[in-house]
C-alpha cells in the first residue's frame, strides 16, 4: 500500500480504491438479488394464497385480542387506594419494600 503527502494532514490512498470498487460491485450483485427474489415471491404468491392457522394458533391468537381488549390500568383499583392515600390511612412499609427490591435483585 502505497501512502503518498500532498499537503500536511491529507493522505492519499492509491491501492485502496480497487478494494473499494470490488465491494461496490458485491453490494450491487446483492441488491440484485434481493430484487429478483422480491419479484419472483410477489409472482409465486398471487391474490389466491391462503394461510391456515391450526387451532392452537387461532386460539393464540384469541387470547391476545382478548389481553389487548383489557384496559391497561385498573379504575377501580385506583380509585380504593387514592381515597386512601387522601384519607391518610394508606401506610407503606418502607423496610418491607426494600427487602423486597433486594431480594429480587439477588434472585438473578
């Protein structure tokens, strides 16, 4: 490999560019590639090809429509503890919520 300085700070890599151009031509043969297997799967799979989920997937895939129909947060869970907190009767065990913590963290 052959350096050469035409100014200070700038460096010219004269062997280099065949490495460059070789890889260019590999990136462009994949991406040839890719485009002829997204054509010939869009031809293979026209508009009559169908799926069949087994019962154990469409079962699956009932649950999860049921899990993500289910409301994130608990209304009426909420609502019991802040009429506690405001009532003052809400007490937190701070030891017990540490202990807790490191325990969990030791269990990994």
């Amino acid at each position: 490999m052959k350096i050469t300085h035409n100014k200070v700070g700038q460096n010219l890599n004269l062997t280099d560019s065949a490495k460059s151009d070789r890889a260019d031509g590999i990136k462009n043969k994949a991406a040839g590639l890719t485009d002829k297997a997204d054509a010939l799967t869009s031809s293979t799979l026209g508009e009559s090809s169908r799926v069949e989920l087994s019962p154990r997937a469409q079962e699956a895939k009932r649950i999860k429509e049921l899990a993500m129909s289910a409301p994130d947060v608990d209304e009426a869970k909420v609502a019991k503890f802040r009429k506690l907190i405001d009532e003052g009767k809400y007490n937190i065990d701070a030891k017990a919520i540490a202990d807790k913590m490191v325990d969990e963290h030791l269990e990994f």
